[in-house]
C-alpha cells in the first residue's frame, strides 16, 4: 500500500507542480495536466513493460547464469543499503516475479538447489530489467516533447526511483542466495560421496 502511495503522491507532486508553475505558460487548465500526467505514467509503464520483454525474451540467457556473479552486490554495497534502511523498506516494495510464473518474495525451498539455481537465474533477470527500466523509462519524455522537462522527466525520474528500489532488493539478496546455492551444492557432494563411498563398501563385502 505504500508503494502505490507513493506513486500517486509522485503523481499528484507533479501535477501539482506543473498547476501552479506552467499553468499560464501553456495555457493548461486542470484537466488537461491530468490527462498529460495519467498518459505519462501509462506510457512509462508500458515502456517498463516493453524493456522488461526484450531482457528477458531476447537477451542471451548465458547473460543471466548461476555463474554470473557480478549480479550480486559486493559486501561494501550490501552495507550501504542497509545505511539506506533497504531491511525495514524491501518487504514494502512490490515483487512482479507473478508476470514469469516465479515469485521471490521468500525462498519456498531453500534445501533444492535447482530451486535456488532457479531463483539465482530469475533475480538476475530482474536487475536486468530494472536497469533497463532506469534507463529507457526516460523515453517518456517523448510523449509530451513540449512538456519534457515539466512532465516526461519528473515522471521518468519517479519511474527511474521505483526501479532502482527493486534493484537494490536483487543486489541485497543475491549474496545470500548464492551462498546458500554453494552450501547445498558441496552437501550434495557429501552424500554423493558418501553413497559412493557406502556403495564401494557394500561390493566388496
């Protein structure tokens, strides 16, 4: 709920902001500031929507491996989202995972490692399309070109804030996740051997 807020409140500043400061410079009434604000925050939605498509369709999927490790957020970063509060805040921020069929708002099965690799693979997908969406939102912009600076970039900015929040979250919780990838793997090496082990054993009996 204040995520959405949030947006609606940006919204409105915008509006707000565009009435009071541009309402005689262009000859705006009230209405015509909603309806430019409303197209925008479609438009940037769809552009969002649109990057999202291409990163996850079209780019490569050997971009997006397990094994891509500059995805996740070095011990140094990890300290400055916590210095920007990203414990109390990230549950707050809206999960998409619905849209591919995958949620990581929790780690369902965190003892199946191809459950993790899963989930590895889908977190770094979602940076990508966050900094696409960083990026590219600003293409808002173009909606209104004479309004650019008054309406496309304060909306492209907030699009950009909104992104960057997700970003963060993946960056955070990807060091842990690929930590826990890493101790299911060598405790999956262990039985193995083990078995092995047990098996060799049970030949030579």
């Amino acid at each position: 709920m204040i995520y959405f807020s949030s947006i609606i409140l940006a919204a409105v500043i915008v509006g707000a902001v565009n009435y009071f400061f541009n309402f005689a410079a262009f000859d705006f009434n009230a209405w015509n500031i909603v309806l430019c604000v409303v197209v925008s925050l479609v438009a940037v939605i769809a552009i969002d929507g649109l990057f999202a498509t291409l990163v996850r369709w079209i780019c490569p999927k050997k971009w997006f491996t397990v094994e891509k490790e500059g995805f996740a957020a070095s011990k140094k970063e990890c300290r400055f989202y916590e210095k920007l509060g990203i414990k109390k805040w990230k549950d707050k921020v809206v999960e998409l995972g619905f849209f591919t069929g995958f949620r990581k708002n929790k780690i369902a099965d965190p003892n199946n490692n191809e459950y993790v690799a899963r989930y590895i693979i889908e977190a770094n997908y979602g940076i990508g399309v966050h900094v696409a969406g960083m990026i590219f939102g600003f293409l808002v912009c173009l909606v209104f070109p004479a309004h650019w600076y008054s309406i496309g970039f304060p909306v492209g900015f907030v699009n950009m804030i909104v992104n960057s929040l997700s970003f963060m979250i993946l960056r955070y919780n990807l060091p842990k996740l690929r930590t826990l990838y890493r101790i299911n793997a060598k405790r999956a090496a262990r039985r193995e051997k083990t078995a092995q082990a047990e098996e060799n054993k049970s030949q030579t009996a």
